[in-house]
C-alpha cells in the first residue's frame, strides 16, 4: 500500500523513448503503524489514570481548655454517646450513663442501625425546641462577622433547632480507623453539627470488654 | 446480450473516523491522567461524602499504614526546597548531627517512617537501597516518644521562615489501622497548638433521601 513504487517498468505507460512520465505517487499512507501507536497510548493512559482523586473530611477537635466547658453545656437530655469497638461494633447510651440493678441504658448496635439512632435522637431534640428568635439572630451575626457566605436564615434556624444535641464519639483502643472516620461521615450524612471525638473513660471500656465477651465478639 | 456487471467493493474501510475518535480518547486520557507521586506503602483510605479538594502545596501529611506504621512527608510541590528546610530545623531542635549532604538528601524523599535516631542512618543509603528499606514508622504512641510532635513543630517553624502559615495538616489512614495510633498523632498535634485536620478519603456517594441529601437537594437562600 505505502510502498514507493520502485520499478521503472511493468507498468505499460512508456510511449516511446523521449517520455518521461512523472511518476504516479499514491496519495494513501499507510495509517495501521499510527493507529497502532495511538491505542498503545490510550491504554497506557487509561491504566495510568486516576479518575477519583481524594478527597478531604474536615476535622476540627476542641482545645483542652475549651472542653470542661463543653461538657458543661451539654444538656443531659440531647447528649448521645457512641463508642467503638472492635469487630466494627457500635456501643451507645443516652444522656448519662446509667448502669445498675434497675437500669442499664448501655447498648449495643450496628454500623446499619446507628444511623436510625442518631436520627431519632435528632428528631428528638427538635420536638422539644421552641422557636427562639435571638438564637437565629445570633448565628447570622456570627456568619457575617466571620465573613461566611451562603448562610441563610434558613441554616441558622436547621443550626438553632439542635442546639441541644452533643454528640459524643468514643473509639476505644481496638476501633480501627475506618469506624472512626465512618461515623464521623454519618454525622455529616445526618447533619449533626455538634460532635466530639473524645477519649473512652475506662467504665465504658470494661463494659465494652464484658459484652464482647458475652457475645463472643472477635 | 449485455452481461450483469457485478459493483466492484473496495476492500479497503475508510480507517479516518475510527482513528479520529481514537485521538480523541487519547488527548482526553493524556489531559485528564494525573500522575500519582510513587508510593511505597498502599494506603486503602475510607470513604466519605464530603469532598473538599486535596491541597498540594504548603501541606503536610501524616500517613497510618495498614499495620500502623505512622509516616510523614512535606507536601509542596513548587518549592521543593522547604523540605531541606524542615530538616535542619529538625536537626538543630534535637541535636541530630546529620550532615549538610545528608539533608540534601532528603529532597527526594516522599515520606519518611524512620524514628529520629536512625534518620542519618536512612539518609545515607541509596536511592534502591531506600526502595527496599522496610521503614518501622515514626513512634507516637507513647507521650515521652512521641517524635510526630518534633516533625509538626519543625515543619510549622520552616514554613513560617518563608512567611506562610501552616493550616493544612493531612492525615491519610488505611481504613484498617487502629485508634491509639490516630490519637497518638491527634495528641502531637495538639501539643503544637493545631486542631484542624483534613483527612483524606475516597468519595463515596450520599445515601438517598438521607438528611444531607435532602439538604443539598433543597433550593438555597430564604
């Protein structure tokens, strides 16, 4: 096909000796080695590629000075607390934990589940709020002095409406890394704003420890 | 009689579409690939749905690998320079005694997992011989060790010799490490007076009709 053509004779066209014919080139390249080449690149980029590039979780923790006040604001009735354990095992109790002969409010849960939980807790929370004006008021002031944009009044009364629910989230020392950045991603999948990633007091541990052994979690 | 003249096909396709839209895909995947910096441990980070671009430049970046290792490298791409920088600061808060051509060194190195008094000894090795280094990480599980405090405190005094404040703290962990190691790190990072994090993750979808769903969903403003 793309062969220069180089034999002067065969091809009938001479008319006699004085005749030069200029020669007939064909105006067709061979495309096959180009086309090879292109789909070797394309598979090198295709394998080479990165289509989902990552991506960042904001995470802000308190300072410790700012925590005892923290935990003094928050109101026992909109306090949620969630532990981690291993075998990917969510613990959880509300307000105080409470552990006796007559009560036990410490639970025992899922991944699946504790997204129901957190909810109803939400739901919880803004059945018992009362519309409070100066609430809003002070958050828009907040947002404009900080120079947040893309706030409404709409956002500061969803941010008014749960000021009550904390939050707290405890992974003990088996919890890997991937429960802790996951429940960390529910809290924003369910729109919690206030949390906490908090250290576990050793009662919830041995608790943890006890139900583990109990049901024979590995 | 006049015999039936069957049409000639050429057997030659007319190749030019095909090869065109194959170009096509090829400039597409040359623009759109985006070349990983090496990484000699494979880091498998969780998912999340938010999705806050990744800084490149004036980070750093802590890394947790699968069997707890704790890794850290400077991120900055346009100055690769302040690495070096980091470095001596290090060296002289601590008393290291590495070399000037032992810090020079470190420039191409992407992330470093040795504890601190092995790092000229680290440094000193091959660009191969590194390659195959197996690296214990960085130790920041015990407070009185804790050497990530030294790394944070070093590379927040060299970026603000050149005049920027340090506010993107990376931290890149593999789903299956554990806590204590993540905490040894938040504890460090708290010692230097930062609280402000950004984990890496994956982007992972937002689950229908949940809450945020329903809030992205919603028209803005009021």
């Amino acid at each position: 096909m793309s062969s220069i053509d180089t034999s002067s004779e065969g091809g009938g066209h001479k008319k006699g000796p004085g005749v030069k014919k200029a020669k007939k080139h064909s105006t067709r390249i061979d495309m096959t080695p180009m086309v090879d080449l292109g789909f070797l690149l394309i598979t090198f980029f295709i394998f080479t590629t990165t289509m989902s590039s990552p991506t960042t979780l904001k995470l802000n923790m308190p300072k410790d000075t700012d925590k005892e006040e923290e935990k003094n604001k928050a109101k026992e009735s909109g306090a949620l607390t969630i532990m981690l354990g291993k075998g990917n095992q969510v613990y959880y109790y509300e307000g105080q934990l409470k552990v006796d002969a007559t009560e036990n409010n410490f639970k025992v849960t899922t991944f699946k589940q504790i997204r129901e939980i957190i909810l109803k807790k939400k739901a919880d929370v803004i059945s018992r709020y009362v519309r409070n004006v100066d609430c809003e008021n002070d958050k828009l002031n907040l947002w404009k002095k900080n120079n947040i944009e893309g706030k409404f009044l709409s956002d500061a009364q969803e941010s008014c409406e749960q000021k009550d629910l904390v939050v707290v989230i405890k992974p003990n020392s088996e919890a890997t890394y991937k429960n802790t950045v996951d429940i960390l991603d529910e809290m924003s999948i369910c729109r919690v704003f206030t949390y906490a990633l908090v250290k576990i007091a050793s009662v919830e541990n041995e608790l943890i420890k006890k139900t583990e052994e109990t049901s024979g979690i590995k | 009689m006049p015999s039936v003249k069957m049409p000639r096909h050429n057997t030659d396709t007319d190749m030019t579409p095909f090869v065109d839209v194959a170009f096509l895909i090829l400039s597409f995947f040359m623009l759109a690939t985006k070349f990983k910096p090496p990484e000699k441990i494979p880091i498998k980070t969780p998912g999340s749905v938010l999705a806050d671009k990744l800084p490149e430049n004036d980070a750093v970046m802590m890394t947790i690998d699968s069997s707890d290792r704790v890794f850290f490298s400077v991120l900055s791409q346009k100055e690769p320079k302040i690495k070096v920088e980091v470095l001596k600061k290090l060296n002289t808060m601590r008393g290291l005694n590495l070399t000037d051509a032992q810090m020079e060194k470190f420039k191409n190195i992407y992330m470093v997992g040795v504890p601190l008094a092995s790092l000229g000894q680290f440094l000193d090795l091959s660009a191969e011989e590194q390659k195959t280094y197996k690296d214990p990480g960085i130790p920041v599980l015990d407070s009185a060790t804790n050497e990530m405090v030294w790394w944070i405190n070093a590379s927040v005094a060299a970026f603000s010799d050149r005049g920027i404040k340090l506010t993107n703290f990376l931290l890149k962990g593999d789903g299956e490490s554990k806590f204590p190691t993540l905490e040894g790190i938040v504890s460090a990072m708290e010692r230097n007076e930062e609280f402000k994090y950004q984990l890496i993750t994956s982007l992972e979808g937002v689950p229908t009709s949940s809450e945020l769903d329903k809030f992205n969903k919603k028209p803005k403003g009021k």
